[in-house]
C-alpha cells in the first residue's frame, strides 16, 4: 500500500489577540474557576476577517512554496467549517480562487460542529489512498471564528456578559490547512487505525445563524463518553494498542485546555489504572504539548483538532519517530480517535513556517478596542448583503499586518465578498 498523510501544514491565529486573564478579570468572572480552563490568548476576528481569509492565510504559505505543476496536482480542496456565511455557495469557491488553484478541482465545503476538520481530512487521507489519480494531491483548510457581537444601541451592562460567561474566554479565530498526498512529511497516517463513534445528543448546536444554544455540561459528558468509546473501537481495530504505550503524544480536540485534561485523566484512569501523580506527568509530557498554541488560539472549532497536531509536531520532541493518537469530536455528536506517525524531519519541516512567530506577531487588544469590536463586528453578520469593512477601525492591528500579504474582507456587494491583499 503506499504511504498517505499530510504533507505540509500551516496555521493563522488571526491578526489580533485578547489577554483572556485580562478579560477574565474585566467580566469580574470567579478568576479561581477560571485557572480549569487553561486558557492564555485567544484570537479575536476582525470585522474584515472571516472563514476565508482565515483559511487563505493559512493556505498560502504552503502554496506559496510549490511549483506550477506541484499546484497543478491539487485535484480537492475541501473547506471545513461551521462559520459558513451563506446556504449554498461554498466557502471553497473563494479560497480555490484567491489561492490561483486549478480549474479542474473538486471544491466542497463540510458541517458537522467540530468534527468537520477530521472529517475533511479523512476523506481526503481515503482519496489518495484509493489511487483513483495517482500523484494527485488534496488541500483540507479547517477554518472556524467566535464573533461576539452586541446591539450597538444597548446601554445594558449585561449585554456584555452573563450569557456568554466562560465561553468568550475560550471561543477563538483561526485556521488551520493541511496538504495531503503520497508524500506525508509531516504525518503518515495509519491506514484502517480509526475508531468512531457517534449519536444523536442535543448537546450543542446553531438553531441561528448567529448564535448558539444547549448544554455545556452534557456537552462534557458526551465529549468523556465519545473519547473512551472510540478509542475502544480503535483497539478493536489494531491489535495490542494501549492507550499509554502505543502513542508517543496525543492530539485532542481542544474546547479549552481543562477539559482536554479532565477527558485524558479519565482514559488513564479507565485503560491504565493510573494513580493521580502518574497521570498529572502523563498529561504534561504527552498531552501539554498539542495544547500550547490552542491556549493561545482559542476554540476554532472545526480546526482545533488538527491545531492540537500542529502544535505537538511543532513543540514536542522528536529524536525519533513517533506516532500521535488524536481525538476529535463534533457535537451533536460524531467523534474518532485515529493515529499516524511523525519523525524528527516532520518538525524540522513545520519548524520553517514560524507558527510560534506568527501567533507572537499578532496586535494584542486592550479592553476599550475589543469593547468596540463588540459594537461593531455586527457589521458582517450572516445575511449580510452590502456593506463596506472599516479598515481603520482598530489602526494598530491592521498596521500590524502591513507587508504580511496576508488576505482581508474589503467589502461585501450584493452578496458577493470581494477581498484585498494587504499591501
């Protein structure tokens, strides 16, 4: 069989940040409480980002550095999301245009809450892997935002909290995109290695375009419960795999840090028989590793899962190869639990794209400009039909930005998004 994997990836964070233990303390939130979530940054969209030029930002980089005929064998790009911003037109259409991608290309975009970034990627592991065109390549773009919004005209001090309590912490911007071939540098997929498990819970979902409802605590639940069951579906389907033996480090989907360890204490207490002590160094050594840049991004929902990848591949130690279990689940729910391997060349090779560097180089927001992003990122709520995007309302951040080429919203016209590359 030959080999299929990822073969180049990228992350955007976005191009600002909130110090969220400044937040915290600003909402006057219980700052004790607030330590479980293991939580630093998060990415704060822009009025003139969104899905697509989130995922552009990630994309390009990748892209940037393939030949004309490399390019030209890109035959899939699937966008993964639930950020979408219109019933039908496929947010891929944009980003297959703004990356220069060939004409003859499948483009789809995928939904399912946060288990689409897995989803794209499996299909796309399954593409290359059934040798239908030999050489081809897929690009997957997980990209997903948080766009908190308030009524301009309200005077009421709860319409900045309250509703949304520990979840403004966590919800992030970003995106993460993923090229997939024969040639897996980065992640050599395990061919067959998947567990999945999946029903029907009204745990969370989107009943509105531009807000959310349901239950964070059976959200917890069926996360625990979704983590344990297909992992044993995974065991059932590779011979002797032991949740702490088989796997150098794991990649989990990350809504916020403490939930991600609350979820591996249970799978070393449930599979290992682990004591407190060990499964506290367990945590640190394997997982620690895959949450850095998601303390530092936030949820992006679709795209957290393969950020938890990234940011193992990218900060943990590789002095031999390695195979990483990653678990994602979406709510509502579907979930999987899968493995690949990565060597020491697969860091060498993110190391070149500066993830770390980019999140650094980012505007940090202080409370008086996120309060106005707050009033004014309704500017480009779903529906949208015209509008034209301030690109001075916040001056340092785009400034912050000039020179990077990055892609940005210059205005929405009858419906239709037109975007400009920073100069």
């Amino acid at each position: 069989m030959i080999p299929a994997g990822i073969e180049s990836m990228n992350i955007f964070g976005g191009t600002a940040y909130l110090d969220v233990k400044k937040l915290a303390t600003h909402r006057e939130l219980d700052t004790t409480r607030f330590e479980n979530l293991l939580m630093k940054e998060k990415a704060v969209a822009l009025p003139y980002e969104d899905p697509v030029t989130l995922g552009v930002n990630a994309a390009k980089p990748i892209l940037d550095r393939m030949s004309d005929a490399e390019k030209e064998r890109i035959e899939l790009l699937i966008t993964c999301t639930e950020s979408a911003f219109d019933f039908g037109k496929s947010l891929s259409t944009y980003m297959h245009d703004y990356l220069g991608l060939n004409r003859n290309c499948r483009l789809m975009e995928l939904k399912n809450a946060c288990y689409s970034g897995v989803a794209g990627l499996q299909m796309a592991f399954n593409f290359i892997l059934s040798q239908t065109s030999p050489g081809a390549r897929a690009l997957v773009v997980a990209t997903d935002l948080s766009r908190f919004a308030v009524d301009p005209e309200s005077e009421e001090a709860d319409a900045l909290k309250g509703n949304w309590a520990f979840s403004e912490p966590s919800g992030g911007s970003g995106a993460v995109a993923m090229l997939v071939s024969e040639q897996p540098y980065v992640f050599r997929v395990d061919p067959g290695a998947s567990g999945y498990y999946a029903y029907e819970v009204m745990d969370a979902c989107r009943p509105m375009p531009d807000g959310d409802a349901g239950d964070a605590d059976l959200s917890l639940l069926s996360y625990l419960d979704c983590c344990e069951n297909a992992f044993l579906e995974y065991k059932k389907r590779v011979a002797d795999a032991d949740y702490a033996k088989t796997f150098g480090y794991l990649a989990f989907h990350a809504p916020f840090g403490g939930m991600v360890k609350g979820a591996h204490r249970k799978m070393m207490r449930t599979m290992v028989k682990a004591k407190p002590p060990e499964i506290e160094a367990d945590f640190q050594r394997r997982v620690m590793p895959g949450l850095s840049y998601c303390q530092r991004v936030g949820n992006i929902m679709g795209a957290t899962a393969a950020l938890s990848l990234a940011s193992t591949i990218d900060n943990a130690s590789f002095s031999s190869p390695q195979r990483i279990g990653c678990f994602s689940y979406g709510s509502g729910c579907c979930s999987e639990f899968f493995s690949g391997v990565v060597t020491p060349e697969s860091r060498e090779h993110l190391n070149t794209f500066a993830m770390g560097k980019q999140l650094d180089d980012r505007y940090e927001l202080d409370m008086d400009e996120y309060e106005v992003l707050l009033r004014g990122s309704a500017a480009v709520k779903f529906g949208t039909s015209n509008v034209v995007l301030d690109p001075d309302l916040i001056p340092g951040a785009r400034k912050a930005r000039e020179g990077s080429g990055n892609l940005f919203l210059k205005e929405i016209r009858n419906y239709h998004r037109i975007y400009e590359w920073a100069s």
